[in-house]
C-alpha cells in the first residue's frame, strides 16, 4: 500500500459512514466501480455522488444504459432528490438502424457497431457537458457489447484514459448480471466497492458493504452494515475500539443500595462492563436499572437499550417496583430505546449507542438484553467479536456499562447461550433456591477486576419496595446449586415485611 492521501483532493460521497471508511472520499480523476446484485442500491449510491457534487458546484453527468430516464428520476424522487440542479442525465438509446431489421449489417457483427456507437455517444456526451463526475450505469451492457474478455478489457482502458484527460472522477456501476467472475475491471480501477444484500430465514434483509481495493489509500477493510431508507444509503463503519482512546477520571458509581454496593466492594468504576448473569425472572433488567436511577439522583443521565421487553410493559413493571422510568424519559435525563433484532443490524444498533456516549455525555449504558442481541448475529463468534469491540469503546469513553444475559433453567446447573463472561470487567450472579418450602432468591459477585468484591451470598427480594438485599447466607451450603443445606442457627432468611 502505498502512502495515506489527505482528504484534500477528494470528492465527498455523500453517504453517511461511507467517507469515514475512504478516508475522505474518493481521489479525484480516477475511475471507481461500484459492483453488486440488483437491489443492493448500487443506483442509490450513484446519486448520492452526484447530489454531494451538485450542492458542491460541480458538473454531474449520469449516462444511464440500462434504465430510463423516467426511472432514474422516479427512483430519485421516491428519496425526495431532484436532479434538476447540476446533474445531467444520458439516457444512451441504441441507434434506429440496429433496431431495424432490415438495415442490419450481415457481414459484421451487430455488436461491433453497437459497441463503438455506444461509446462514442458515451465521449459526446461528456464532451457537451465537461462534467466534474460521471456515473456510468452499467456495465453489463457493454461487457455484453464486448463479447470477449479482450475487448471489453480494452473498452475500459480507452475509458479509463479518456476520462484522465479531464481529470474527472468517474463512478462505474456493474450489477454482476455477466461473467461474474470476470474481474477485468477490478485491475482497471482505482477503488472498488461491493453492496451486498442477505436475507435471513426472519426479518428484513440485512445490507452490508466493503471496500475490495483503493489504490494509494488506508481505507476501513472488512464489512459495515449499511441500510436503505427514504432519503438514501446509510452506511455504519465497523466499530474498531483501539482508535477510540481518551482520558477520563476512573471514579466509582453506586447503586444506592448500601448492602449492594457492599457485595461489589463499594460500586462499579467508571469505563468498565458488568455482565448481570441469571434465570428468567430473577430480576436481572432491575439489578442495572437501579444504577440508572442511582446516577440520574445524581445529576447525571443515562441509556436503556431495551431488545426483549416491550417498553409500556417495562414502564408498568418498573412503576410497581417504585421506579419511574417514564417521567425519567420525559424530563429527558434518560434515553429509553426498544430495539427489534429481527430489523436491526449490529452494526447500525452499535453506532446508536455510540451516538448517546459521544453526543450526549451519556456514561451509564444498559442493554437488556445479550440474547436479543444474539438474534441480531448470523454467527456466535460475531456477537463475541462485536461486543468485544463496543465493550472496549465504552470503557475507553469512560462510561459504566450494564449488560443482563438470560441462562437456560431455573435451578442447578444452567447455561448461558453464549459466554461472555471472560468479557466483562464484572459479573453479577443471580440465583433461585428453595428454602423452607418457598423459592428466593441470591446474588453474588463471582468477578470483578478493577478491586475486591464480597465472596459471600446475599439475598435479595423484589417488591414495591425495589430491589432488597439481606445479610450474607453464611449458614447455608450450597445456595448455587439450587437445594442448599441449612447447617448454621437462628434465622438468616430475610423476613417478610409489611408495609
């Protein structure tokens, strides 16, 4: 790889994330292709450059061969784009006398002529308007035109040095619908950019987008997710936590719960994660949010990604328990979002989390939970390597991060649906146990690396009240495994309050 370009000389995208991956844009006066399946949005793009270029003052020329000039403004006009300011548009028709049969050549190829016709209206073109940039659109048409992998190599290098003439920065668009595995182009061009689009056995179909090669330039490698909404292509740069690295005060958050900030030896620090871990109804969404109401009292705000629970259940729930999250979201001090797995993409949920901790100052995170998380991942060790890297940025951004995972079973030995456990700076461990005929519940800290926590086992119980934590069960053995035994005397149960 040759030296970094600066953003200077580069012709801006247009696109949301696209320019953090190109390290600017792309380099003027060289040749660029855009490469997918149709559908991915390959057109989308293409306008987008020529939009960005239009409100910049330059010259945008878009030479259509494979759709029409009404559909390429209808397909404009359904994002709200007109392309009446600064973008020409070539609908290139094939010449009257190839369409007429009887003024069809029969000693040469139709698409000889084809092939050169096209392209000499393709230069007429851009000589008429002297265009800044140019989207060809596409090439499928004249690799077909071409027939052999020759001529079409040699059709895109007299192309190529056409356009350096002018210096312009030229957009090609290839919808792979020919000799997919011809890579002619790729040799031939200075960037090359492929769309891509999955479709899950549920949901909505998943885009992604990577960049395959840009000459001279440090670009962003790997895939980003990307999505299309009214308005244009979003595109979400993989999340790389090691360029994230800032100076901040490590100070200690409490619950505000004196017996649970005990059992943590005194609270969670500031730029570390905690993994809530537990059976269902254990009350492991309440062990995190009693740090969002502990650092709303003190004047701070916070973020709630909620994936499982539907949010006016959540508020009910949460009321009952003495916590008013919905009058928290209305003064604006905590940012409560419902999260669909099944229409979110990693990529795009990571980046509204980062959105909250870089525009709003927001240092207390919860995610509840890691499973809804997992139904947004095609693979186990994606969601590992993604939570790894958000995990890594939120501690370097300083904020205190909450994340709950729901464990297989109720009581013995149960199972996380992936471990994460090794990830976190924390880890808080709910439990049922059976009791004198009844089912209650324990918390311990099996894991803390920035200090010392309790070793012991606390109970707790969930009422009207909140969350209440009990002395240490030093009495009893085996609390984790589910049926403990009772080997120490008088009564170390919590005790049934009224109210």
């Amino acid at each position: 790889m040759n030296k970094v370009e600066t953003t200077a000389g580069k012709a801006k995208s247009g696109i949301w994330g696209l320019d953090d991956i190109l390290s600017g844009g792309f380099s003027r006066g060289h040749i660029f292709l855009v490469e997918g399946a149709p559908g991915t949005g390959k057109t989308t793009v293409a306008l987008q450059f020529l939009l960005e270029g239009a409100r910049s003052g330059e010259k945008c020329l878009y030479v259509t061969l494979s759709e029409t000039e009404r559909e390429l403004r209808d397909g404009a006009a359904s994002h709200g784009w007109s392309l009446d300011n600064g973008i020409e548009v070539f609908e290139l028709l094939p010449p009257e006398s190839l369409l007429d049969s009887e003024q069809q050549q029969s000693l040469l190829y139709s698409s000889d002529l084809e092939l050169g016709e096209t392209t000499k209206q393709i230069f007429e073109a851009v000589e008429r308007a002297r265009p800044d940039r140019v989207v060809l659109d596409s090439l499928s048409e004249i690799r077909l035109l071409a027939q052999s992998s020759l001529r079409y190599r040699r059709q895109i290098l007299a192309i190529k040095h056409y356009f350096a003439k002018y210096n312009t920065t030229v957009m090609m668009l290839d919808d792979l619908t020919a000799e997919i595995a011809d890579k002619t182009v790729h040799s031939v061009a200075h960037g090359v950019l492929r769309l891509e689009e999955l479709a899950p056995a549920y949901g909505a179909e998943r885009r992604r987008m990577r960049v395959i090669k840009y000459r001279g330039v440090k670009f962003r490698g790997g895939y980003h997710d990307a999505t299309i909404t009214t308005g244009g292509l979003n595109v979400f740069p993989r999340l790389v936590a090691s360029e994230y690295r800032t100076n901040f005060e490590r100070r200690t958050m409490t619950s505000g719960i004196p017996e649970f900030d005990q059992l943590l030896g005194g609270g969670i620090e500031t730029g570390s994660s905690t993994l809530v871990l537990g059976p269902a109804g254990t009350g492991k969404s309440l062990a995190a949010i009693v740090f969002i109401v502990a650092a709303i009292k003190r004047g701070e705000k916070a973020a709630l990604f909620v994936f499982d629970e539907e949010l006016g259940l959540l508020f009910s729930r949460m009321t009952a328990l003495g916590i008013d999250l919905e009058a928290m979201q209305r003064s604006g001090v905590l940012f409560v979002e419902q999260v669909d797995a099944a229409e979110l993409s990693p990529g795009e949920f990571a980046h509204r989390v980062r959105k909250r901790v870089d525009d709003d100052k927001i240092r207390t995170v919860v995610i509840d939970s890691l499973n809804g998380y997992q139904a947004a991942m095609p693979e186990e060790n994606s969601l590992i390597l993604h939570i790894h890297e958000l995990l890594q940025y939120l501690n370097r951004r300083g904020a205190a991060t909450f994340i709950t995972v729901a464990q297989h079973g109720l009581v013995g030995d149960m199972k996380a649906p992936v471990d994460v456990t090794y990830l976190a700076d924390t880890v808080v461990l709910l439990r049922y146990f059976e009791a004198l005929g009844s089912v209650r519940r324990a918390m311990s800290i099996i894991k803390k690396r920035t200090g010392q926590h309790e070793a012991t086992i606390r109970e707790y119980r969930i009422d009207e009240r909140g969350l209440t934590i009990g002395k240490p069960l030093e009495g009893f053995q085996g609390v984790l495994r589910g049926v403990p035994v009772y080997i120490g005397g008088g009564q170390p149960l919590l005790e049934e309050q009224t109210a």
